[in-house]
C-alpha cells in the first residue's frame, strides 16, 4: 500500500477533485466590449495610441482578437475594444448663473471657494449653495443642471469616450436638491445619472427633479417630461445606468416616488396638481412681493419661485410654506416669472405652473392736507432718477375712482391743489406711467381717501 491506504487514497482522489473542479466550473465572464471596424493603415500599435488608455494595450488586443501580426490587420474585418480600457477625455461644465452665496472645492479637504457666472467646472468639483442662493450650469450637450438654495452636488464622472463619442455624467446629491433638463441622449452608450444616498436615477433625455431629504434620510424624485428608471442606493454608490426595463422602478412624466435610505426604490404616484395664483396679472407695486395661491387638495405646503428667465435658470427667490399666502422682500423693479406647486404628504412636490409678473414699487409717497381756502393740497414724491415718469392725479367720489371729478395727466412739480369742494367724503390717486422695455407701464398708487366737512 506504500504507506496508504485505500482509504486515504479514495480521500486524496476526492480532495484533488474538488479543488480542480472550480476552477473548470468557474468561467471569468467575457469583458464588455465595443466593436470597431478595421481602416486602411491600422494596426494595434496605433489603435492602443489613439484609443486606448495606454499604448501598451495593443497585447490586450492581440490577446483578445487572437491576432497573430499585430501590424497587419484585415481591412474592414471587426476588432473587439474592451470598453473598461477606452481613452476617454474630460469635459467641463459651464455656470450660466449665480445668486448668493455659491462655493466649489476641486478635492477632498480642500477649501471651498466662491464661484461666479462663466467659470467652468470639472469633473471631481464639489458645489454648494448657501440659504437664498443659486446655481445655474450648462452641459457641453446643452443639458442645464439647477441647483437650489442650501444643496451640495459633487460632479462625479464627465466625460466623453475617444473611440465612440460617447459621454458619461454622474452628479452625486450630497445635501437638498437639483433639478435636470436633460437633452436628449443620442449614443446608446450615453448615460446621465443622478445619486443620492438612497437612490440612483437614469434618464436618457428629460426633465426631473432629486431632492433628498437629509431628516428622513429618504430621496424623492419627480418627472416633469420623459420617463426615468430608479434603483435604490443603500450606500450611496453609483449603481450600474438604469435603464427602462431593468430599474426597480420607473417613473414617467407626472408622477413621483420617495425611497427611503436602504429600502427598495418606491411606488411611483401621481404628482399633486398645480395650485393657480388669484390675480396674476396683478402689478406688484408695494413693498413686499405677495402671491394669494389657489389651494390644492392633498397638499400640506405650497413652493414659490421666482426667477428673471421662464426656465428659471437664473433664480432669485425659492419659498416653502404652509400658508396659500406667500410674501417676498428686497425683489427690485423688473419682469419676472413665478412658478408655484404643491408638496404633498410624502414630501413630493407637484407639477408646476408658471406665470408672469411686473414687479414696480410705488414710490410717490402722496399726502394731502387741508388748506386755510377750504380746500386740499396733494403732494407725492418726483423720482428724478427715473427719466420720463410722468403722473397722473384722479379724484373722485366713489372708491373705484370711477366718474371722476378730476383726471389730470402729466401733472408736473409734485404738487397740486383743489378748492371749493362739496362737503363730502372724496376718493383719490397718483397714477405713474412710466415706459419700460419699450411700452407704457401705468403703475396705478394706493386709493386714499378724506371727508370734505364744511
């Protein structure tokens, strides 16, 4: 037996056996790859040169096209790229605009510095709002990515492949939200992701919002325009592209879905209706700037904001509230457009609804007393900055001005007088007219009013 036994040799056998089979039954997967189509002068030292990472590689593709000269290549005959090993090349973003306080560190633990309009961002910047600030970039394809007021992205990929022009963009959502107006992609090997520590949503083409709520530790996304798919991300990394077929979830156009930090992605459900804006077209000439929203059923709070562009790229104001009524200070003179939605229990915001607004402050000031004739003196401030402001002075006795007893236009100096008035109680105004953007703009003053006694 030579120092075995059988049994120990039955036992030897089966120790070889399990250790060989593994290794026969373990097939390493073939490595994705991108065909390419032999030229005229190629060979593999100048396919690794101009496409790949290193020109080293051209063994790599002897090695998987079993190619025997790698200087002689067949002319129109299919080459397999690995795609892992690809030369790829940096892109930038542009910031388009900027309000507040707005800081990018370009690494880890590097300090953070301001940004301004028309710098260019990378690939591995980190960006942050401060409260009541904004962030507007544009993608080389024409994609705009918005980031709101006390939000946090990093750009974590850029890039574009050499070989197939392909390009790869992954914006990670560390803090508050973004919203993406994606062009629509044209290489089936373009990608363009947003990540939060729950989710990771894949578009191809489309317009959406990530805002992820750091309390509840869950992501809620919704989709103004396309479709989008949704994986769930329990430790933040960035899943493989979702794609519509293979997501745990895919959302379309008008609805939304909230998942929470290591929960599978969730159900998709309608977003909340747009609430409406009682006088729209209202001039807001008073100090604050103030909105009487339509309520909405389902909604616990209302968002409002206000921008001097309708994609609202540049954005001035971004509001939440509980209250229909929405007020805002500091907003200087000028056309702007405000877009008003609904959140609903979930913390989903709705479908938005946008409208146009002038905002001029009345700046007349106007007061008037009585005068020893009898009668009454009116006087209102003259700006002198403004260049042809011209004022208009009514009185009149009903409150709506109507049937007025005077209507005076380009009253000049500030200052006018009236005698010999009826006991009575008198209504009356400062209407400015003013030309802006090429048209007349008739800023109509608060209605006051006095009682006429003898």
């Amino acid at each position: 037996m030579n120092g075995f036994s059988q049994t120990g040799r039955v036992a030897l056998i089966t120790a070889i056996v399990f250790c060989v089979q593994p290794a026969h039954a373990k097939r390493v997967p073939p490595p994705d790859t991108t065909p390419y189509v032999v030229k005229s002068d190629d060979s593999l030292y100048t396919l690794a040169y101009q496409y790949m990472q290193s020109p080293d590689d051209w063994r790599l593709l002897r090695e998987l096209n079993h190619v025997a000269n790698p200087r002689r290549l067949q002319i129109d005959s299919r080459l397999a790229m690995p795609t892992a090993r690809l030369k790829q090349k940096s892109l930038t973003a542009r910031v388009v605009a900027v309000r507040g306080g707005v800081e990018k560190s370009t690494a880890p633990g590097l300090p953070f510095i301001p940004v301004n309009a028309g710098a260019l961002l990378h690939e591995g910047d980190e960006v942050r709002t401060g409260r009541d600030a904004f962030l507007s970039m544009t993608l080389p394809d024409g994609s705009h990515i918005v980031l709101p007021s006390s939000s946090r992205i990093q750009i974590a990929r850029l890039r574009t492949t050499l070989l197939t022009g392909a390009v790869e963009r992954r914006f990670d959502l560390k803090q508050g939200e973004v919203t993406s107006d994606v062009t629509p992609l044209t290489n089936p090997r373009d990608s363009f992701r947003v990540t939060s520590p729950s989710v990771v949503a894949g578009v191809r083409g489309t317009r959406f919002r990530v805002n992820y709520l750091e309390e509840q530790d869950a992501t809620t996304v919704e989709v103004l325009a396309g479709k989008i798919g949704v994986d769930s991300s329990p430790d933040g990394s960035a899943a493989p592209q979702p794609v519509p077929g293979h997501a745990e979830t895919l959302v379309a156009a008008g609805y939304g879905n909230v998942t929470r930090t290591g929960a599978i992605a969730g159900t998709p459900v309608a977003l909340l209706s747009a609430p409406g804006i009682v006088e729209p077209d209202k001039l807001q000439r008073f100090e604050q700037v103030e909105f009487d929203l339509t309520p909405v059923s389902g909604a616990i709070a209302y968002r409002t904001e206000i921008a001097t562009d309708a994609g609202f790229l540049d954005l001035l104001r971004d509001q939440r509230s509980s209250s229909l009524r929405v007020a805002f200070d500091d907003i200087p003179d000028g056309n702007y457009f405000v877009r008003v939605s609904a959140t609903d229990g979930q913390g989903i915001d709705g479908l938005p609804q946008v409208f146009t607004f002038i905002r001029h402050v009345d700046t007349t000031n106007p007061s008037a007393v009585p005068t020893e004739s009898g009668g009454y003196a009116f006087r209102w401030h003259v700006d002198s900055e403004v260049p042809g402001m011209r004022y208009r002075f009514i009185l009149s006795r009903n409150i709506d001005l109507s049937a007025p007893l005077i209507d005076l236009l380009d009253v000049t100096g500030g200052e006018m007088s009236v005698a010999h008035l009826a006991p009575g109680k008198y209504y009356w105004t400062i209407v400015v007219d003013v030309f802006q953007n090429g048209r007349l703009l008739s800023v109509p003053g608060e209605i006051r009013s006095f009682t006429q006694t003898r």
